[in-house]
C-alpha cells in the first residue's frame, strides 16, 4: 500500500492542454450558458435566455403519449433507430411546412437533436479552417459558437428594421474572396423574428437575397426556428421557396412544444442527404427514438396545433407587455424593435452606456439581459445594445424588470 502511494505521487499531472487540437483550443463557452448560471437565483427577473414559458409546457399530452408509447410501441420506441429519423414524424413535418411552402418531403428531412445539432452539422460539412460564413450583424449566437469550433471566419451585413440589408451582401462576399482568395461557403439567415434583433424579412427582400445569392453561386442556411409564433400580420414565403436547390432549410420544436425534448430537423436537397446521413451517424447514430415518437403522437393526435394557438395569445400579451414598459421607464435616447412573433426584442440604450459594463449594475437591480456585443461574431458592434426575452416571465415580472432597468439606467445617465 504504501509502495502504490509512493508511486502515485511520483507521477507528474498531466497538462492536457497541449494534447488539445487547434479547433478546442479556439472553441469558446456560450455566453448565454454562461449568463444563465448566474440568473438562477430565484430574486432574478431574467431576460436573458431564449427560454419558453415553462407553465405553457404540455406536460399532460407529453406524459400521456409517454404512457400509450411505452405501452404499445416500447420495444421499438427504446431500441435504436434510422439515423433519417421516424418515418411517421418526418410524414407529419412534410405536410406541415408545405402550409408554408417548404420543399419537403420525407425523402429530404433529417431529424435532429434540436436545430443546434443541425448547425454543427453544417459546419462539419460546409467549413475548413478560414473559411467565411456570411450572415448579419448581430446574428445567433449558437451559430456563431457552432461554426467557429470549426474555425470559420465572418464577413457580416448590418440589420436594420427590416432585419438583414441584402445590398450588402455582394460586398460582403467580395471581401470575402479578398481576405481569404475563396469564396464564403453560405449566407445564414432568420428570416422569421430575428434571434437578437426580433426582425423579419419583408418578402421583396428575400425574393432579392435569392437572387443574390444564386448570381454569386452561395447556398442559403435558412434557420426558422420561431416561424409559428407569429402575433401580428401574415405569414411570409419562406427563401427556400424560391431557390430550394441551393437552400438548407433547420426548423425545431424546442419553441412549440419543449426545448427538452431536444427534436429539430434539416431540409435539404436530396442530392446532400447522405452527406448529413453520414456527418451524423458520426456524431450520434440517431436522434432518440422515444423523444421522436411521442412527437409524433402528439402531432398526429392534432394536439400540437391548439398548443401552439395557446403560445401566441400568451406570448403576444407579453410582448405587448413588454414594449409598453420600455415605452412608460427608459429613459430618452433608447430605442427597440417591434418582433412580430418570436422571443426576443433587441433594445438600444443611449450610446454613453455599454451594455457589457452595465450588466453589472442591471445585476445588482436583480435583472438580467444579454449585452449585445455578444451578437456581433467579430465583436464590432451592439456596445449600447441589448437582447430581451419577453416570453418565460409572467407581465407582472417584465413590468418590474423593464421598470427597475429603466430606473438604473437613468442613474447611468446622471453619473
């Protein structure tokens, strides 16, 4: 015994760090994640996560299809499965988006663990070391953590009302080819209530980036993670409906029906199928089988419809909360976004305040939100910005909130 702990004491502790590659040493936590750790006491009025209101979640319809799965299907349901995803489930998504246009059918839908997955596939297939991605600024977060662990670079188009300026694409991809003597490998977009911004292209300006993008010879990501919450106006063609040879379409159920379920998907071309059939057998084999069967239950059960119709009416009340209270507590000289659907609101603040530093001081008022800065994947803008959740906390909760921000920001402004 005491030879072994001799022994042990003799071997030096390994430094792992030069074993790392150069893409983990490049990887980055989110910010978000990080954000969110110190929000979980419960005297915080969190804005920061993109998280849907928990009350809303279908717990009963969930539980029950977990009780007629497990009871009927079990055996199936628990084994492993098609890496193409459940056949019944992707039936069920290709009549649903068709209501919007999408070119799906089952042959060219990939199930997903939720549509983060979906974007690390995109990097594992599409990104080299170096390459540029072209997309807006800000844009999502997730996106830009996703594709950097593959050592992407980002030329960026500035946002405004209307969401991605798409005049300035082409000068985009010229500095591109400039900077790194390729061409970028894609444009991503939201189109659909803008994760920060809560923007939403008009349909001359995707009808414009289509064609943008086919004279310059790009493929198009387009990720519509919030397209069914829309509270105002009609619904929008999606991009893919124009130019669906060149257009990767993501969507998910972590805003319908439970971001724990962990269940979105990828349209594709059926020409680039059986590269993300193999990028993901890579990574996982199969979405879970059990979490896609009771998706499925509770969509060919119609029960996903009237629970959708139920997000809206809650998720507008508290927008319209929301922007009432910007309105009635901040302070001049701010501004913020009207989304038309989505989570989030992307708010800006006199220009002698950073958001980054303010934290600090929003922190010490018990409220949080996500400084903007941590939107722009070059870290060249949003300094007086902010992104606000209005969908996981309660009207009376966004009052105080936005009411106590205000008051801090005004004593920022008096300092």
């Amino acid at each position: 015994m005491d030879t072994e702990s001799n022994l042990n004491r003799d071997i030096p502790v390994l430094d792992w760090s030069p074993y790392l590659s150069e893409r983990a040493q490049g990887m980055t936590s989110s910010v978000i994640r990080e954000l969110l750790k110190l929000t979980q006491e419960p005297d915080i009025i969190s804005f920061a996560g993109g998280l849907p209101a928990p009350e809303l979640f279908p717990l009963r319809e969930i539980e029950e299809a977990c009780r007629y799965i497990i009871r009927k299907e079990g055996t199936k349901a628990l084994q492993y499965s098609a890496t193409e995803g459940h056949p019944p489930l992707k039936d069920y998504l290709a009549t649903a988006m068709h209501k919007y246009g999408v070119p799906a059918v089952p042959g060219n839908i990939l199930l997903t663990n939720g549509s983060q997955q979906a974007l690390d596939l995109i990097g594992k297939l599409f990104i080299n070391p170096g390459d540029f991605v072209l997309t807006g600024r800000p844009t999502y977060l997730g996106a830009i953590q996703a594709w950097r662990a593959y050592q992407a670079r980002f030329h960026t188009v500035n946002l405004d009302d209307d969401g991605m300026v798409v005049s300035e694409i082409e000068h985009a991809y010229k500095k591109a080819v400039a900077d790194s003597g390729r061409p970028p490998r894609f444009i991503y977009v939201l189109p659909n209530f803008h994760n920060p911004a809560g923007t939403t292209l008009p349909l001359e300006r995707r009808h414009r980036l289509a064609e943008v993008a086919a004279a310059l010879d790009l493929p198009v990501i387009e990720d519509d993670p919030y397209g069914e919450l829309r509270y105002e106006g009609e619904d929008i063609p999606p991009i893919c409906t124009t130019i669906p040879e060149r257009t990767i379409y993501l969507g998910t159920f972590s805003k319908t029906m439970a971001p724990g379920l962990r269940l979105g998907w990828i349209v594709c071309p059926e020409v680039l199928m059986e590269r993300f059939l193999q990028a993901k057998q890579g990574s996982d084999l199969h979405t879970g089988t059990l979490v896609q069967y009771v998706a499925s239950d509770i969509c060919e059960r119609g029960l996903l419809k009237p629970h959708v119709r139920q997000l809206r009416k809650v998720y507008k009340e508290r927008r319209d909360t929301m922007l009432d209270a910007l309105a009635e507590f901040w302070p001049a000289g701010s501004s913020w976004t009207h989304p038309q659907g989505g989570l989030f609101l992307w708010a800006r603040v006199p220009e002698s305040i950073d958001t980054n530093e303010f934290f600090k001081l929003a922190l010490a008022q018990r409220v949080a939100y996500v400084p903007g800065i941590s939107f722009y994947p070059n870290r060249d803008g949003g300094h007086n910005a902010m992104r606000l959740n209005f969908s996981f906390s309660s009207p009376d909760l966004i009052v105080q909130g936005i009411q106590r921000l205000g008051t801090a920001l005004k004593n920022a402004l008096t300092e």
